[in-house]
C-alpha cells in the first residue's frame, strides 16, 4: 500500500473572521496536530487563496484553505525481513504480538533488526510517518499486543488517544511475593538521579498511575493483572519493585532471586532459567482512529511464561497436598 500525497480543501467560516490563520486551519483539518499543521504552514503547503501566509496572520471568511503535502521521509533505517505475528490489519493500522527480544527502535548497541525495521520491509513508506508509525512501545523483553499506525491521519489520532488516556492497555506479571488482594500503585516516576538506564520512584516525577489485580496466587508469588492509566518508561517494572513485590526475572529491578521453601525440583529450575522480565502485553482496547469502532486484541501469553505459571501452579498444588 502506497501512502498517497495529502491533498485537502477546505473553506474558512464567516464565523472564524479575525482569528489566527493557524487555529483556523486546526480546525478544518482536525486529523492531523496542531504542531504538524504549523509546520506545514511555515514551509508555505498550507495555503490560503493560493498564497503562503504566516500562522498568525488573520483570516477575513470564506477564503479557501488548501493543504498540499509530500510527506518527507522520517525514518531512515532500513528494511529487515522479520516476521511479525498480526493480530489484526487494515488500511490505517496494523496490530501486533511482539515477542520478547524484539528491540523496537534503532538505537545504541541495536542498529538494526528491530520493529522498525521489520515494519519497514512489510510497508516501506512508514519512512514517511514518526517512528514508522510506531505510537507507543514496549520494552525489549515484554511481549505482547502493540498498535502501529499507518497513515499520518491514523498517527495523530492513536498518539492523541494515548495522551488523554483513552487506550486501554493490560499486562500480565509474575511477581515475587503472595498479595492477597490488588490494589493502585500512584507513585510518580522519573529518570533515576545516579543510574542513567533505570527509572524510579521520586517526588517530582511525572504522574505515575497503574491499576493491578490477583489473576493467580501461589505460594510465594502472584500472577497479576495490571492496567496502566499512564504509560510511563517502565512503568509497571517500578512501580512493583517500589510495592516490594519485584517482577520476576527483571534484570534491572528484581533484586535477588528467592526460592521458596521446599520448592521442587521443577520450580527451581524455572526461576533460575527465567532471564526476562516475566511481562506480557495481554490487551489492547482503543478506538479506530477512522471508523469509531472499538478495537480490542489480545495475545496468549508467550510459552517461557506459560511455562513458568505451570511450574508454579504445580509446586503450589504439592506443597498442599504435603500439608494435608
């Protein structure tokens, strides 16, 4: 699919008369931001009767408004051919189950072989669009369901979604420690002060809210929903470390690994294997950013956790047989 040139019209309202040219032209093409739209103008492709004007210049009413655009390139990485598990594709948007291991973005140490580069095989004018469409991220080793635009229009409308916390997002974590009940960790969160690569808990971070429920007890752990209000840069990971109740296996805030007494063979050997934050991406709900439907998808979780759940439930299940 070939993203076509963007080619509009519109004319302006008797009623906008005297406002900024810029706020008026925000509102006859609300698809695409107010910053997008401003640059667009400064670069002279947005016009008015055919002439370039400044973004603060007044408009008088029923001028025509038109908007020619050749989207430039963004993204400069190139394509890989790497598979990709879609959980649902249209048009506008593509949904999909990332496995854990999956860098998403190019950057130090990942040049290529990542997301990015996989979408760009799949659909090479992404290169046209912010982080080839990519609105929001998981990290390296958390699996599961993400949503990448692919249309400008689809773009601004999932990033402003996100922004006014309209996308719900719910994860599933193993975490060390048996709750018995959920609750809300709102603790804000902010670029750790010595550590450069972790986050953390701090008073003049940015709100931090995300909701967590028992999916599954066991003796010494807990298999949590969690659904996250904001969505800041590891969220969940910081937030259950700063409960005491650290995700399994998370080489940056895990902590020490600790066995349960008397674990069996099989659980011993599940612990000490898992290497990755045990968090999967469950579901993702948001509206489709061009036919107003709900869209929901979800992903299994992947088999090194499932695998880890089973081991789990079944030490849980003997250690209650014993005490019988």
């Amino acid at each position: 699919m070939s993203q076509p040139d963007i080619a509009l019209q519109a004319t302006v309202p008797a009623a906008a008369a005297g406002r900024r040219f810029d706020a008026v032209v925000a509102e006859l093409f609300p698809s695409y931001s107010r910053s997008r739209l401003s640059g667009w103008i400064k670069s002279g492709e947005v016009l008015l009767d055919g002439n370039t004007v400044r973004p603060r210049d007044p408009v008088h009413g029923g001028e025509l408004v038109s908007l020619n655009v050749t989207p430039d390139v963004q993204t400069r990485s190139e394509p890989e051919d790497i598979p990709l598990d879609v959980l649902f594709e249209d048009e506008h948007v593509i949904v999909i189950d990332k496995p854990a291991g999956l860098v998403v973005h190019p950057g130090a140490g990942n040049p290529d072989g990542t997301l990015v580069n996989a979408l760009l095989y799949r659909q090479p004018d992404l290169n046209a669009l912010p982080r080839a469409g990519i609105v929001h991220r998981l990290d390296k080793d958390t699996s599961g369901v993400m949503v990448v635009a692919r249309t400008l229009v689809a773009h601004t409308a999932l990033v402003e979604q996100l922004s006014s916390r309209e996308v719900h997002r719910q994860y599933l974590a193993v975490v060390s420690g048996a709750l018995v009940s959920g609750g809300t960790a709102k603790a804000p969160i902010d670029r750790h002060p010595r550590d450069r690569i972790r986050m953390a808990v701090r008073e003049d971070g940015r709100d931090a809210i995300t909701h967590f429920r028992l999916r599954e007890r066991f003796r010494a752990h807990t298999l949590l929903e969690c659904r996250l209000e904001t969505g800041r840069t590891h969220q969940i990971r910081v937030h259950m470390a700063h409960l005491k109740h650290p995700i399994i296996g998370d080489p940056l805030y895990g902590g020490s690994l600790k066995l349960p007494r008397g674990a069996n063979e099989a659980l011993v050997t599940a612990l000490r294997g898992f290497r990755r934050q045990a968090l999967h991406a469950e579901t993702l709900e948001f509206v489709h950013p061009v036919t107003n439907e709900p869209v929901r998808c979800s992903a299994p979780m992947p088999a090194d956790m499932q695998a880890l759940v089973t081991a789990l439930r079944d030490d849980t299940a003997e250690a209650l047989e014993r005490g019988r």
